[in-house]
C-alpha cells in the first residue's frame, strides 16, 4: 500500500515547542507548535504530513535526529530506548508562516497510543519536532468530481483538501467520528461537495467500518474521478477495493493510505 506522495523540497529536522492545546471537541485536540527553526518551512496544505517527534515518559529532553535527509530514522532507531523518542505521522491542519506556527490536530483514542496520550496532556512549552514527508492528494487535471473518505485520523487532511478546493469541485466527503459531538459546524468547502459525518456513537464498531459501508452502500455516487481515502487500513483497502471492482475505476484514479492499524502500533 505505498501510496504515489509529492515531497517538499525543504526537508529538515525542525525543533519546535508546544505553543497552545485546545480540545476542539470530545475526541479532538488542535496542538500549536512554533518556533524560529520553522522559518522557511514549505508548508503546502491538502494533506500534507510530518514525522513528529515527541519525548517518552520520563525524558527530561528532547533528543532529535541531526540528519537532515531520509536516513533521520535510521539515526533515531540507532539510539538507546532511553534517549529515543516517539516518532509518529500527522498532517498539518494550518500553517501560518508569520507567526512561525503550525496546527496539527490529534484524534485523541486514549493512553494506549503514546501520541495520543501525550497530546492529550502537552502543554506550552514542552519539546517537539517535526521532518516534512509530503502529500499524497494529486486529483488529474480535470478530475471535477471527486470522492473523499477518511475515519477521524484523516478529518484533519481532508478538512485542510476541502478548504483549498476550486470552487467548482463536485462530489462527496464521507467523514468518520467517535461521536456526534465531533462533527464540525462548519465545513469551508465548495458548495458542490456534498459532506455526510458518519459518528459512531458508540455503535462498537473499528473505525472505518461505517465509511465503508456508506460508501458501499452510497446510491447517488456513481464513479468519481478521483478518489482519496485513509484513515484504518481496512477502511482504506476496503474502499479501493469496492471502488475498482464496482464502480470500475482505473487504480491510477485512486489514492489510498492506511494511516494506521486496529490492534498495531505504528512504528517508530
Ligand atoms: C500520513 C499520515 C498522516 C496522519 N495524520 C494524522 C492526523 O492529522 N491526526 C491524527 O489523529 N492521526 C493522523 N495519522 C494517524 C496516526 O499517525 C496514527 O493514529 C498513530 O498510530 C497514532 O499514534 P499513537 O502513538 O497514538 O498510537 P500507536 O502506538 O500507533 O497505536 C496504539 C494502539 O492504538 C491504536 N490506534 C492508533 N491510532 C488510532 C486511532 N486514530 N483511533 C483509534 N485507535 C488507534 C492502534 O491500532 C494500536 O492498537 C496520520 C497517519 C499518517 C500515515
């Protein structure tokens, strides 16, 4: 499942700190990271993501690769549990250069993932940092019509898609929460983008498993011209899946990244 991703061309180790951590909703924390190091970042918006790197339990600091190209991780692995830290993938939601900060917002699934533990409790001040991998949302020229899928680890790059669309874009967002309090009042997108939140109220069932359904069961959707999916692996393949054997899309108008596992933790 190795998805076609556009790199920046600026990529470095970039120290930065906590700034703010407000809890948009019940399953939601929006952390603001700054720093002077930040100057210069390419931050290109969709879904772009990083490797955000954030200390264990009981390190008083924050050690981070000095290896600016692809070979930060093999440094990192090399290093004693004791000095290493988490290293895990967000997107980041905003950027705002002139203040040298980003936002990156964390579906918050308890003390289980030590991201989510941890952005559940960072507060100003505390040590992070962050290498720019890239984007993987690269609709065709003409791809007018067009089908967004994700569980609540995608909202955030789906919601930063939709607010840069042309204003022409048709098509349909399928978006999945923990709960109902977490669907967003607002959604900045083009008038023609139909959006259905899909919260799981406690229905029981692994995330992704309602988008796919909708999806699947979908009846005005016909075959877009592009579609994004990820967020739970299954939700990703399952969609794919559903999309070449019935609704006869080419693979090439489909990207689709696992962003993470039921029951595995993401390395790093
Ligand atoms: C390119 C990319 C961009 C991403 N952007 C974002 C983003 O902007 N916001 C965001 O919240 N996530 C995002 N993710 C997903 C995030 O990286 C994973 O959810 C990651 O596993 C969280 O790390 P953790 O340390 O909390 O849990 P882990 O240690 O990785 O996992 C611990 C346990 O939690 C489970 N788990 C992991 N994630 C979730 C989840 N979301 N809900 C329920 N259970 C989970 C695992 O299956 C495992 O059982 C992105 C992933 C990728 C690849």
């Amino acid at each position: 499942m190795i998805p076609k991703v556009k790199r920046p061309g600026d990529r470095r180790v970039i120290p930065l700190e906590v700034r703010a951590n407000v809890r948009v909703s019940p399953s939601f924390s929006r952390l603001t990271f700054g720093g002077p190091a930040l100057a210069g970042f390419t931050g290109i918006g969709l879904d772009h993501s990083v490797r955000l790197f954030f200390p264990r339990a009981g390190q008083d600091r924050l050690w981070l690769p000095s290896l600016n190209n692809d070979a930060w991780m093999a440094q990192t692995m090399l290093q004693p549990v004791s000095r290493r830290p988490w290293v895990r993938n967000y997107t980041v939601y905003a950027y705002r250069p002139d203040e040298q900060e980003l936002d990156i917002e964390f579906a918050l699934h308890g003390d289980h993932g030590p991201a989510s533990a941890w952005a559940a409790r960072a507060r100003p001040g505390d040590p992070a940092g962050i290498f720019a991998e890239g984007y993987s949302y690269l609709p065709p020229d003409g791809a007018d019509r067009q089908l967004l899928v994700g569980d609540e680890s995608a909202l955030p790059a789906i919601l930063s898609i939709l607010s840069s669309a042309p204003a022409g874009l048709t098509g349909h967002a399928f978006l999945e929460v923990p709960e109902s309090a977490d669907i967003r009042e607002h959604v900045d997108r083009p008038e023609g983008v139909r959006v259905t939140w899909l919260p799981r109220d406690g229905s029981g069932t692994i995330p992704g498993a309602l988008a796919l359904e909708a999806v699947r069961q979908a009846p005005g959707l016909g075959a877009p011209d592009y579609a994004w999916i990820a967020g739970e692996s299954r939700l990703a393949t399952g969609v794919r899946r559903h999309l070449v054997g019935e609704r006869h899309l080419d693979k090439k108008q489909i990207a689709f990244i696992g962003y993470w596992r039921h029951g595995r933790s993401s390395p790093g």
